[in-house]
C-alpha cells in the first residue's frame, strides 16, 4: 500500500502538537523537557519562556527548584549548542549526540590525536575538582605550551561530559558561568555507549514525522536514513508532497491539518523552530530573509496560525516590562488582540511586579 501523503499544513500541526504548541500542557517542567528530550538554552531565560508557551500553571520558581536538585541540568548538547535536559538524558546520551574527536575544530584546524589526548587530559583534571570557567582552561592550555588554544578549548566543549552550575541567578544560570565533570556534578558516571537508535525515537517524538536530513541536522549524526531504516517495524513512513519518505513512531499523534492553532510566543532559539532542516512549513519563505542573523542568533518570534508572522523582544525596565511586538504581515483584529494577550502574559511571568506593556511595529 502507497505511503499517505502528508501536506505542508498536516506537517505543521503534527509539529505543534509534539512541541505541545497546539495546546497548553498540565506537566511539571522536569517531564515537559525529557518529552522535548531538551530545551534550547543558549540564553539562560530562553528555556524559560520556552516552557512558558508550552505549560499551564507553569511557574519559574518549578524549573529553579528542578535546576538546583540537578534533575535538569545546562550542557553543550545539539549542534554544539546549549540546552537544558533532565539528569538521566544527559547520563543517556550526550556522548550519542557530541561530535567524534576527529572533526575539524572552528578555524580550520584539524588537531592529530595526540593533541587531543593532551587538551583532553589536561581540562579533565582541570574541572574534575569543581566548576571552573573556560577564561580558566584556556590559562591552562597556554602554560601548557597548547597550540590553537581557543579553538582546542571549544572541542574540549564538546568532547568532555561538562555541565555548567547552576548559581543564584533569575533563571538559574549565568551566561558564560562555571562548568565541570557530569560525575562531579551528579555523582554518576555518563553511558558512553552510542544510542543512535534510541536518539531517533526521542527525536521523532518531540519532532516526527521527519526527513532523515531532519534528524541529521538535530543531531549530527551522519548516516540518518541507515538508523531510521534498521528500525524497521518500530516506524511508519509517509510521504510530503514531494515523494520524500518521511519516518515516525507509530502510535505518535498526528492530528490533521484542519486542527486550529493558537496564538504562541515562541522562544530565542525555540525548537519548533530548529528541529528540522526543512523549516518551509513554519517559516514562509518570503519571511526568512527578516529573520536572517549575521551571527546566527534565532529571535524570538510570533506564530498565528501555526506559522511565523512576526518577531518580538523584551524591554525591561527597572518597573516595566514592554514586550514590543514586529508583525511581517497584517493580521486580523482577532489575532492581533490574542498576540498582546500572549505579550502581557510573558511580560507579567518574566516580571510579575512589574507594570506590562506592549506595543506593535509592522503593519
């Protein structure tokens, strides 16, 4: 039997329902981020907002408390990048998703095994005891006679199991901040085994159904489309409306494309967002040249009906929050109103004492 045809709009709402955008959760923030697998949080506040959209009766005071116990802890994860996960999955599988110590470094530069045996001794001792900052490893590498050093630091980044500590700040982080030894930090040694099939499943969960290029682009692995394929009777396939063969978990929900959206403010750097490669179906191609980045920052942005219309920014004061809204494209009276509603509630949950505000840029 031919594979069903799943249109752009399906796609869409199937992606919003796994992000739990479709509607808003009753979860507590530990579960709602081992469901995503993990939350962007490249800027500590990003995971925050990020829960914000997606959670009923979320209150930040949850996340901290989940931060400080070490149930959710910040680390280098996909693409290099950081994000919050729960304890057990950065145990699981951050060796799974952390690139081969054989890749070539930012720069160009291509370190022979033995330099990597070198960097990689020297920061494991070096944040083995507590955590340190990077300013920290690099003094050390350059009395160490280390070639490259900034460069080397960003592969020790990758390479050794690090977490940063969580410190006594608004969002349980500070940016840059203190890093160390997952064992240090939880008290377990890290499962160093690769799970590339048990990353799919996450994957597809939280981001299904998908392209082998969408799973490859999450997570770096090289090889999508052969761990996708040796899972055999595990997945279902579709198709989009190019022919392309699209992989998913079977008992998945996938509601269709007639399903309404509502009105969300998404985070900086959001998963719905950077979870597949192929983001024509919540971007309009005419709209991704004004959310281009020199330096490859993802804004904040606004979905109505499912898709981005626009991006928004905080500006907080001392006592007032603005949240200042930029629209793309005109909206309707109704989309509009739900888009400051969403606005004041942000502002009100990043600032509850302060007064909120929000003002439209666009049309």
């Amino acid at each position: 039997m031919a594979d069903e045809i799943l249109s752009p709009r399906d796609l869409n709402r199937i992606l919003l329902a796994r992000q739990m955008l479709l509607a808003r959760e009753a979860m507590s923030p530990v579960e709602a981020i081992g469901c995503l697998f993990a939350i962007q949080a490249q800027l500590p506040r990003a995971a925050f907002v990020g829960l914000w959209a997606r959670l009923s009766g979320f209150r930040r005071e949850d996340l901290l408390e989940a931060i400080q116990s070490r149930r959710v802890v910040r680390s280098t994860l996909m693409r290099g990048t950081l994000h919050l996960a729960t304890a057990d999955d950065i145990l699981a599988f951050r060796t799974t998703v952390m690139p081969p110590r054989d890749i070539t470094l930012p720069g160009g530069i291509r370190p022979t095994p033995a330099q990597v045996d070198q960097v990689m001794d020297l920061a494991e001792r070096h944040f083995a005891p507590e955590p340190k900052d990077f300013e920290s490893v690099r003094q050390v590498f350059a009395e160490a006679g280390v070639e490259n050093v900034r460069n080397m630091a960003w592969g020790v980044r990758v390479w050794l199991p690090l977490v940063q500590a969580s410190h006594d700040a608004p969002f349980g982080h500070e940016p840059g901040g203190a890093f160390t030894l997952v064992k240090t930090w939880l008290g377990r040694d890290e499962d160093a085994s690769p799970k590339p099939q048990a990353l799919a499943r996450r994957y597809l969960a939280a981001h299904g159904p998908s392209l082998p290029g969408d799973f490859s682009g999450w997570s770096g692995l090289k090889a999508a489309a052969a761990i996708l394929e040796s899972m055999g009777g595990d997945l279902v396939t579709f198709r989009d409306e190019k022919k392309r063969v699209l992989y998913d978990l079977k008992d998945a929900p996938r509601p269709g494309g007639d399903t309404p959206a509502p009105v969300r403010l998404l985070a900086d750097f959001d998963g719905a967002i950077l979870g597949r490669a192929d983001r024509t179906g919540i971007i309009r191609p005419r709209h991704a040249p004004l959310l281009a980045s020199k330096n490859g920052l993802i804004p904040a942005m606004v979905l109505v009906d499912g898709v981005v219309t626009g991006t928004w920014r905080i500006e907080a004061k001392r006592k007032t929050t603005a949240i200042a809204v930029r629209l793309f494209e005109a909206v309707s009276a109704k989309d509009r109103k739900a888009i400051g509603a969403e606005a004041i509630s942000a502002a009100k949950f990043l600032a509850p004492e302060a007064e909120a505000s929000v003002s439209f840029e666009g049309p």
